[in-house]
C-alpha cells in the first residue's frame, strides 16, 4: 500500500442527469429541491463509484505513505508475516489444544449455516414422486450403489399396498424429496413429521411381516438421509435412525430376506456403508468417541449378497477395522511384545489395503468411467493415510506418507466430482498449501453444482476449522485419535494359571474379559470327531476357582498392569540391560542409568541379554523349524448357515491334529475366532523374530486336505493372516548366578514350544514359587538360599529323571487325564511356600538358626 487515495462520490443522480436536471438532495432530506420544483418524484441519490485520476486535486486527496523506518542491521518485523483466516471459535480452540489445563468443555460447538426457506409450498404429492425418482433418488448418500436402482427399491416399497406401514415411508421419501428440491422448508418439515407420527403408530419391530420390515427400515434409511442431506437443528439425529434400521433389520432372519431377492441388497448395502462411515464418523463428533448404535446385522454384510463391486466392498471392510482398531483401547502399548505384535497386525492392515485391486483409469473418452476409478483410487488412498495418521507413533513411513498424500492431490484436479465426503474429509486435513487447499475447495465446487450431490457445507466447515489449526500451530499436524487396539493375540490359561491369578488378586478383572470354554471337540485334520470330551470343561479338572479360560493378551497384560499399579510396582520401556554387576547386584541401561536392588530378576524372553551375561557369551535362541501360522476371523461375518458357523455360536476349544502340524481354534473378545496353526517346515525355513504378514494361500496351502471348515473360515471376509518362527534355547545348567543375587525366569530360563496351553503357565509358575518364597521373612543374607530352593522345585517340572519316568509310566497305564490333572491341578504358589518352609526346618534340624536382617 505505497499510495493512499481519498475519493468523494458526486451529489449528482442518474436520473436527475439523465434530465438535464442537477440533484442536490442531501441524504437527511427526503427529496431534492430542483426535483421538487420540476414536480418529479425524486428516485434519490444513487451510489456512483468513481476512481479520482492521479493529477486531479479538486475530487481527490493523494498522499503518499510509507513504512517506518528500521536501523541499519535491524531485521523486518513482518517478514513472516500470514495471513491466517480464522474466526474466535479457532482461536479458543487452539488455545485450548496448547494450553496444559484444557478449555475444550467451554467452548461451543462447530455450527454450520443453516438455510431456511420461508416459502410455504403446495406441490402435489405426484410431482414430489417423479421429482424423487428423476432426481432426488441419485442424491442418496452411497459408494458403488447404483443410486438409481437404490430409489426404484424405495418407491417400491413406498408404494407396496395401501397399509399402514406404507404411509410413514411415502412421507418420508416425500419429505427427502422436498427438502432436494426447495430447501429447508416448512412442507418438508411437515412431512418428515408426519412421516414419525405414522411411524409412531406402526407395531413393534417382532411383528412385524417381511414386508412390514422393508418398509419399515426404508422409513429410517429415508429419514436418516434427511437429517445428513443439509445442515438443520436436527441432523445429530442419523445415528438414532440407522440404529433403527440395523435393529429392524436384525430382527428378520437372514434366509427370510435373501428370498425377496437383489432389492433386498441394495437396501442392505445402503446399511453396510453408512454402518461403517459411522463408525468413522463417531469417532470424532461424539463425546469420548462412543456410539450406542446396536451391533451391525452383520450377517447381511456378505459378498455372495451384494451388489457392491467386489473391490469396494473390501475397502468398506478395511476400513471398517481400521476404526475399529481406533476406538478400541485393548491393547497397551507399555508392553515391548505387545508393542510388537500390534506393528505387525498394522502392517498386515496396510498392505491389504494397499493390495486392493482397483481398476486402472480406462483407455476410453468416458469421463463418467474415469471418475468411478478415480474415485476409488482415492478412497484407498484416504484410507491408507487415515490408518498412517491414527497409528503415525508406530507406523513409521514418513516417505510413503508423503508419497501416498502427493498421489491424493495428484488425482484431485483429475477429478470431475467427488461424493464421497469420507476421502475429501481425510485428503483435505492434510491439506498445508494454499494450492491443495484450493484443490480440495474446487472439487468440493464442482461436485455441490451437481444437482445428485448432498450439502457438503459441514465438511467445508470442519476442514476450514482444521486448517485454521494448522495455520495457528505453524505447520503442524493435527493430532488423530490415540486409542489403540490389536486383533489376533489369543491366550489360553489353564487352571494351573488361573489358580494364581486368584492369589495375586487380579482374577476378577481377567474374567471380565475371558470366556470360559463350556465344550471343546478333538478331531482328525480331515474332521473326524475323535473326542468330545475334553478336559477343558471336565469337572474333575476345572473348579471354578481355576476354571481353564479364553483371553485376549492385551486384556490379560491389562489386567496384570493394573495389578502392579496397586502394589506401586514401576514399570520402564525402551530400557536396554548393557551389563550387571552381580556381586552389588545393580544394572547399567544403553542410555548409562544404573539400577542397584537387592535382587535382578532376568525375564527378558527368549531372546534374553541377560542369559548372554550369565553365561558370559552370546546364547541366541534356535529354531527347531517350527512355524506359526496365526488367522483373525471376525465372526461378524460368519453368517448363520456358514460351515463354521457352530464354531461362532458355541464358546468351545476346537483341535484337529494332522500330519505335520495341529490347529486350534477359539474365541477372544467375543467377536474374534482365533486360529492357530503351528506346522513343521524344517530346518531350512525362514526364520522369523515377531508375527509378519502371511498370505492366507500360504495357510491355505499347509492345510489342503484338511477338514473343509478350516477353509471356510480361511475364506471369511476380513480374516488376517500373520506368521512367526517358534523358538528354542539350550537347556541352562543353572538359572542363578554364584553370588546369589541374580535368577532367571520364564523364557529366559527355559522356553518351550506351545503346548496344552503351558506357555504363559509355566511363566506364571516361576512367579508364583519364587512369588511364595519372599511373601514369607526372607533376610537378606538368605537370599541365595531362597534363590537354590526357587531353582530346584521350578527345573523339577522340567527336568528329566525319575519323577518324570514315574509320570510316564502312569500315563502309559491308562491314567484317566492324568497328564492334566499333573499339569493343572499344581499350585505353584503353595508348592513355593512348602519348599521354603521345608529348608527352614532343615536348617534348624541342622542347627543354623535362620536370621531376617533385612
């Protein structure tokens, strides 16, 4: 602004001009004098606009401004100077994402414009019909549904019979309709009114006929598309509709509607995608990211029924877990293996979502054809960088990121139209340009134009507040969601376990979270039931003080976590061991931290730094060839009538024992069945450290004349599959060192290879006995004595000798479960308590009279 100009509009009207006739009407007088005179209604004096020439000093005042000036060596104050467009709504919020005391709770909601059009109509209800049939139908929030397919299944269904359950959806179609065509308006208020009243007085959803059902839900999918059509006081309403839709839906079984033949699927696959994009969308625009929608019908969600394009229906499904993944909170990442086990089940997620077969852009003219693979193209892409975002402190692959957000902003421009609000809303949060942000604004333009397209006002709105955030914070990123979840990591605990989970006082909240299996069948791999009796549910065996359970890993390390919380226990990650001073005893971390204690426990797994230190040189692990194949099938999708369908309903343990391997399967969480295969490959085999994707072929291909079960369940939609090597360690001599101060535990001392569910038992065992030995006065100086007695009854289970000939032979002789009456009904802890207080009768019998300095 170098130049400052004044202007002064003239005192002379149009019209008045126009008559040779000078105004000279002041704006505080009605009428000027010379119109007055002239006995001519004086039209006022108009606004004239007029840019003065330069030279001219009689109709303007020019001067000249400039900066103030800077001393020599003074940087400029506004050279970073940005223009940031945002609103005090934005300010507040930053305020408060930056402030360590939190305002967010004060601050008002996100509105959004809402337009009212004040016109009171009449259109007959006929022109409303045809109206929704040309037009307002193709606006019908889908993804690869045929729109116009979707509103011919709806006004059938409006106009099936004159009853009165006919009558609640013709409104609300009518009400859509209106609403389309004229706005937010009184006529289609009425109508959405009405068409609740009829709904109102309709019977309840376990009387209802077939027919009934379709019109019925048709009701809730047409009054649910109201609410997300235009920004209104009631759009927070669609979820309450949709549930309604998913609950009439469930309450009709699956063969029943299958008959009504493909007009059942359209509707269904209307369900299946706003079931998902509300997933998404509670995440976010919900408090504390909750949803009371009913659980989805999910066996309506199958591929053998929808009419959806193979390749959208899986990305539905993807990114249905994905969401599910964030909203869940099962797995703490406080663990280093269950950190772990969640990359790999986050890598096996991002590259199925990258593997998706999605059509390249065709050779032909047709634009329409273009955008359809377009589109789909960046869907993959919103949801591969929704994934990224969510998990970005555990996906690290800043480069494909960024590569993958090039190739979004690449395909924009490209892009006729976009209807889809799921891929603008993700893309446009990574919008940090003025260039990219114009590019998500354009498409959005050019797709409102469109008489088929819905409001896209509040995703405007939200990526303006987004964007307004990142300007304020200088470039950062917005923070997504940190609730994390894993899939996949199945335990089985057997009473052994479970006796000492009851002592330690964590039981009750492992139960919470367990099944307990009421049958379990052992077959042949080829499916031949052998036994279906197993000791899982023998009531000889399982007490309900120690009953043999079903859990997922997260919940059980939860659960132990929150028992360490309680006796005050700290627990440190990322915490290398470098060496250990025995003789102190005290630790040195990577980082140089050195921890002195009384005692050093070495539980670091089977890949024990501590072990290597014990034994003074490198003890890896090896592999006997020994490979675990683990799949994740979410039950949602075993529809009643599935081969595995039995496997779903009944919470049992089921094996099939075949030539180079055996398979387990059960349930976790209640809507995962987690199968195992654990198979032979030998010794030339890959060796891999942790789970790592698994192509379900490869599983498919250990298994090929087993039972056909096991491949339906291979075949289920959403089903993941991971690998890992199984590993042994040579058999440690001693676990404790000389001075008396320093034990192994667990894995580190003696790492098995699965078997009757002992993995974590026979690591709960070792806590339990050394657990019993130092809940009793143990002094310090007795401590090696405490560690020798530790040792001793912990090697006796393991070891071999006469105790374990005397078990075999009574085995051999046909034993009724004795090998799991040995193995469960052991308590560990009492065992512990026993062995400290026969050495402390001994020693007295010996006359060593025991000290407790502590």
């Amino acid at each position: 602004m170098g130049e400052l100009q004044t202007a002064t509009a003239p005192t002379r009207n149009h019209a008045c001009q126009g008559r040779t006739t000078s105004c000279d009407r002041a704006k505080e007088r009605k009428a000027c004098t010379n119109c007055s005179r002239s006995r001519r209604k004086c039209p006022g004096c108009g606004l004239r606009l007029s840019w003065p020439r330069p030279n001219d000093l009689r109709r303007a005042v020019v001067s000249k401004s400039s900066l103030p000036s800077r001393p020599p060596g003074t940087p400029s104050l506004i050279s970073d100077a940005r223009f940031v467009h945002t609103s005090n709504w934005d300010i507040e919020l930053h305020h408060s994402l930056t402030s360590s005391v939190p305002v967010r709770n004060k601050l008002p909601s996100l509105s959004v414009p809402m337009f009212w059009n004040p016109s009171k109509l009449g259109a007959l209800d006929r022109d409303l019909l045809e109206y929704f049939c040309c037009v307002a139908s193709l606006s019908l929030a889908t993804f690869g549904c045929n729109n116009a397919a979707l509103g011919c299944a709806l006004v059938r269904v409006a106009l099936q019979g004159q009853t009165i359950t006919t009558a609640p959806v013709l409104q609300a179609l009518m009400a859509y309709a209106s609403l389309h065509r004229y706005g937010l308006q009184s006529q289609a208020l009425e109508l959405k009114v009405a068409a609740l009243g009829s709904l109102a007085k309709e019977p309840r959803a376990p009387s209802l006929g077939v027919e009934a059902t379709l019109q019925h839900a048709a009701t809730g999918m047409l009054l649910c598309s109201f609410e997300i059509h235009q920004s209104s006081s009631t759009s927070g309403h669609w979820p309450f509709y949709l549930g309604g839709v998913k609950a009439v839906f469930g309450a009709c079984s699956t063969k029943t509607l299958h008959q009504l033949g493909s007009e059942v699927a359209v509707l269904l696959d209307w369900v299946h995608y706003h079931d998902v994009l509300a997933r998404f969308s509670l995440l976010h625009w919900t408090k504390g990211g909750s949803s009371d929608l009913p659980p989805a019908p999910t066996d309506f969600f199958c591929p053998q029924v929808s009419k959806l394009p193979p390749p959208i229906f899986c990305m539905l499904n993807l990114l249905s877990q994905v969401c599910d993944a964030v909203s869940s909170s099962a797995i703490p990442l406080n663990t280093s293996g269950g950190v772990g086990d969640y990359k790999s089940f986050l890598e096996v997620l991002d590259w199925r979502i990258r593997s998706l077969s999605i059509p390249q852009v065709p050779d032909d003219d047709s634009r329409a054809s273009d955008d359809t693979t377009l589109v789909m193209q960046l869907y993959q892409l919103a949801i591969l960088l929704f994934l990224d975002r969510c998990f970005e402190d555990l996906i690290d692959q800043p480069v494909r990121t960024q590569q993958n957000i090039d190739k979004a902003f690449a395909i924009l421009p490209q892009l006729s139209f976009c209807k889809q609000q799921f891929p603008i809303h993700v893309i446009g949060c990574e919008a940090q340009t003025d260039e990219q942000r114009a590019a998500v604004l354009d498409v959005i333009s050019r797709t409102e134009k469109m008489s088929s397209s819905r409001s896209l006002n509040y995703c405007k709105r939200i990526l303006q507040a987004v964007w307004a955030q990142d300007d304020l914070v200088n470039g950062c990123n917005i923070g997504y969601r940190e609730k994390l979840s894993s899939i996949g990591a199945g335990i089985q605990l057997s009473p052994n376990a479970t006796r000492l989970l009851q002592r330690w006082g964590v039981f009750e909240e492992v139960l919470q979270h367990a099944a307990q299996p009421e049958a379990g069948t052992f077959r042949s791999y080829r499916g031949d039931v052998l036994s279906q009796s197993p000791p899982v549910s023998h009531p000889t065996l399982v007490r309900e003080e120690a009953p043999y359970i079903v859990i997922h890993r997260a919940d059980l390390l939860r659960a132990l976590l929150s028992g360490m919380e309680r006796h005050g226990i700290t627990l440190k990650l990322s915490s290398e061991v470098k060496e250990i001073n025995f003789n102190k005893p005290s630790i040195r971390l990577s980082n140089d931290e050195v921890y002195e204690a009384d005692l050093i426990l070495g539980a670091d797994g089977e890949r024990s730094r501590c072990r290597g230190i014990l034994l003074g040189r490198e003890d890896p692990p090896h592999s006997p060839g020994d490979v675990v194949y683990r799949i994740s099938v979410p039950t949602k999708n075993i529809a009643e009538g599935h081969a595995a369908w039995d496997l779903k309903r009944r919470c049992s343990v089921n094996f099939w024992m075949g030539p180079g391997g055996h398979v387990v399967s059960y349930l976790i969480q209640h809507d995962i069945l987690n199968m195992v295969l654990v198979y032979t490959e030998g010794a030339g085999g890959k060796v891999m450290y942790g789970p790592q994707r698994a192509d379900l072929d490869e599983f498919r291909s250990k298994i090929a004349n087993w039972d056909p079960v096991l491949h339906e369940l291979i075949n289920v939609p959403g089903s993941v599959c991971t690998k890992w090597t199984l590993f042994q360690i040579h058999e440690v001599i001693q676990w404790r060192h000389e001075s008396g101060r320093f034990v192994l535990v667990g894995d580190a001392a003696h790492a098995i290879l699965p078997c009757l569910a002992q993995g974590a038992a026979q690591a709960f065992e070792d806590a339990g006995v050394l657990g019993a030995i130092f809940s009793q006065p143990v002094g310090r100086d007795q401590i090696p004595d405490a560690l020798r007695v530790f040792e001793e009854k912990a090697m006796f289970a393991l070891s071999d000798g006469p105790g374990q000939e005397e078990r075999d032979a009574g085995l051999r002789a046909g034993a009724d479960y004795g090998l799991f009456r040995w193995l469960w009904e052991y308590d560990a802890a009492e065992s512990g308590r026993e062995a400290w207080e026969a050495f402390l009768n001994k020693a007295r019998e010996d006359g060593i009279e025991p000290r407790h300095d502590n």
